[in-house]
C-alpha cells in the first residue's frame, strides 16, 4: 500500500495521453495496491474473479460482432451511393448545366433606347439631393466659426 504497483512506477501519468491501441485482455489488478493493512497478509493463492473476466471476454465478443456489422453496413452503403460527396455532386451538375447551356445559340437583343440607358437616370428626388449637396460644399472648405475641431 505504501509503495506504487510495478504497472505504474514506470508512467505515473506524466507521459503524452493517448488512446489504448490494443484491445486485448485487460492486466489483472493487483490486490496488493487496493488492500489494507487491516486486511491480513497478501496470499498468492486468491481465486481469480471469474465473473468479471466472462464479462470482459463477453463485452469483447459483443464489441467484435458489432465492429463487423458497421463495417458490413458501411460498406453495402459505399456500394450503393459511391464514394463521390454531395458538394462534388453538386459541382458536376452545375458543370453539366453550364455546357448544356454554352453549346445553345445565343440570341442578342436588339438596341432599345428606354431599357440600355435607363441605368444614368436620376429621379426627382435624387436631382434635388445632389443639388442641396452641391451648393454645400462651397461650405465645406470655408472657414468655420470654431478655430479647432
């Protein structure tokens, strides 16, 4: 109890985190790092708890077949719909509609004087407000009655 077990003197926890790359069976937990004092004297000879390690070996199996069956499933799924995403999809399509619509003749519109110059007209209201902003800007550069800002 007062001393660490062997499977831990080497890393205390201080080494880089990583996820456990096998999953194999689990090490067998000491009994003297859990035992106390009060206890009695540590024996070598304790029955092994065998219920928890058909536990173990049943939880494994289950992890096994469930494992296979994602995989089974992923792979009927990469069959059926390919392995091409939606956006490459997509980008195909508007490709596709592009060309359909490049090779189509082009008809051009005739010169109409309304709708080609329509884009420099001003409004009343427009005409009005760059006047009032025109006759301002004499004001702008003149000097004010304040000598600082």
């Amino acid at each position: 109890m007062l001393e660490l077990p062997p499977t831990l003197t080497k890393n205390f926890g201080l080494g880089a985190r990583t996820f456990t790359a096998n999953s194999g069976p689990k090490p067998k937990q000491d009994r003297t790092w859990t035992r106390a004092p009060t206890d009695g004297p540590v024996t070598d000879n304790e029955p092994p708890n065998e219920v928890e390690d058909d536990h173990d070996v049943l939880e494994y199996m289950a992890s096994l077949k469930r494992d296979s069956d994602m995989e089974k499933v992923a792979n009927e799924l990469r069959e059926k719909r390919g392995t091409e995403s939606l956006l490459e999809r997509h980008s195909k399509k508007l490709k596709k509609d592009k060309e359909k619509e490049s090779k189509k003749p082009q008809e051009r519109r005739p010169f109409d004087r309304d709708i080609d110059l329509q884009a420099n007209q001003f409004d009343e209201a427009k005409k009005k407000l760059m006047m009032k902003k025109a006759s301002q800007l004499n004001d702008r550069f003149s000097s004010g009655n304040q000598k600082f800002l």
